[in-house]
C-alpha cells in the first residue's frame, strides 16, 4: 500500500509542475473523439520520423528523475537494482542545447535480476512545434548496458492517435558519478491523418 500510495503522490507531484501554456489538440471530447473514428476508415498511415535528445539530469534541483519506490531486498543489489521504481519529468530538445520542445513523463522500473535493465512506461509529450500538444506512449524494456534499446511505441493522442511503430535509443551522454545522462531518441512509427475536408469521406451512422 505504501508503494501505491508513493506512485499517486509523484503523479499527482507531476501534474502539478507541468508547464504552464502546455497546449493539447483542439477538442478532446467523447463527442469529437467518436466523430473522428467514423473518419478513420479513410485514413491513410503515414511514415513518421523523429529525433530529439530526452535529459534526465539528477544533479540539479529538482531533479528530472527520482526513486519513489524500493524493494526491501534493493539495497543488497547495488549492480541491477532491482525493484527501483523511478518517476521521470525528463525535457526533450531537437538537438544538444536547443530549445525545450516537450518532455518525457513517466515511471521507470528497474525490472532484473540478472542484467541492469529497466521497465519503460513513458509519455512522450511535445509542447512545441508542429505536433504541440500530441503525445507518444512507449512501453518496453531497457537494456541500459545496451549500445542501441529497442522498444515499442504503442499509441499516442493528438496528431498521433492509433501511432504504432518503434524508438531506439542510445545513451549520448553519461556521468557515473553524478547518475546524469542524456539518452538520443529515434522514433520511426505510422500515424493516421485524416482527409483535411468532409468531402474527402464518406462517414457511415
């Protein structure tokens, strides 16, 4: 209980310092929602390449990662850590440097006992650009040893509703000592727009 109560806390801590002005599509409502899966069937996929670098700097304060939760046995498994539980609030930007573009929000669980890897629940939530106020959802595994991690995008909202493909990332940047690091994403995945006029389909009641 006390570990779910920790998980509602940070969450709840998360919600609280997203950024002001952070926008989200149009309308979000049931009604708007159905309307668009009577449109979906005219879809067409649509091949979507992304890259950016996501931050998670431990060393300043607030930190953009922090455990929230632990196993009792953690302690006497310093190499994998298993049963950490850390919440992320990880900025994203285009390139080392650039402007803030979104941010990386979720839990991250080290997972194994036998290799250094973690369990990725992730939002990926874009606050600028073309897709502000989209958002990516991944959930996979992280080999964090690993040059290149594989892992499966499987869903999204806004722009990239019904979004299903794959994001690899590489570590760019590490301190041991200071447990920062910045990850290189590569986001390869289909997403749906829809025909930009009613005329272009045909819904079905």
């Amino acid at each position: 209980m006390r570990i779910l109560a920790s998980l509602i806390a940070a969450t709840f801590v998360m919600m609280a310092f997203m950024p002001l002005g952070q926008s989200l599509p149009d309308d979000q409502s049931p009604e708007s929602v159905e309307k668009w899966f009577k449109k979906f069937p005219h879809a067409k996929p649509k091949l979507t390449k992304l890259h950016f670098y996501l931050y998670n700097i431990v060393s300043k304060s607030p930190p953009n990662s922090a455990p929230v939760a632990q196993a009792s046995t953690t302690p006497s498994t310093p190499v994998t850590s298993f049963g950490l539980v850390n919440v992320l609030d990880g900025p994203l930007r285009e390139k080392p440097g650039a402007e803030i573009i979104g941010y990386s929000q979720g839990l991250f669980t080290f997972a194994s006992q036998e290799n250094r890897a973690t369990l990725m629940t992730l939002n990926f939530v874009f606050t600028a650009g073309p897709f502000n106020g989209s958002t990516l959802s991944v959930l996979g595994h992280n080999l964090v040893t690993a040059k290149y991690r594989e892992f499966p995008i499987i869903g999204g909202s806004g722009d990239f509703r019904m979004a299903q493909g794959i994001g690899t990332a590489s570590s760019y940047f590490v301190n041991a000592t200071s447990g920062d690091d910045i990850l290189e994403m590569s986001f390869v995945f289909y997403r749906y727009p829809l025909p930009k006029t009613d005329s272009e389909y045909v819904a079905e009641e």
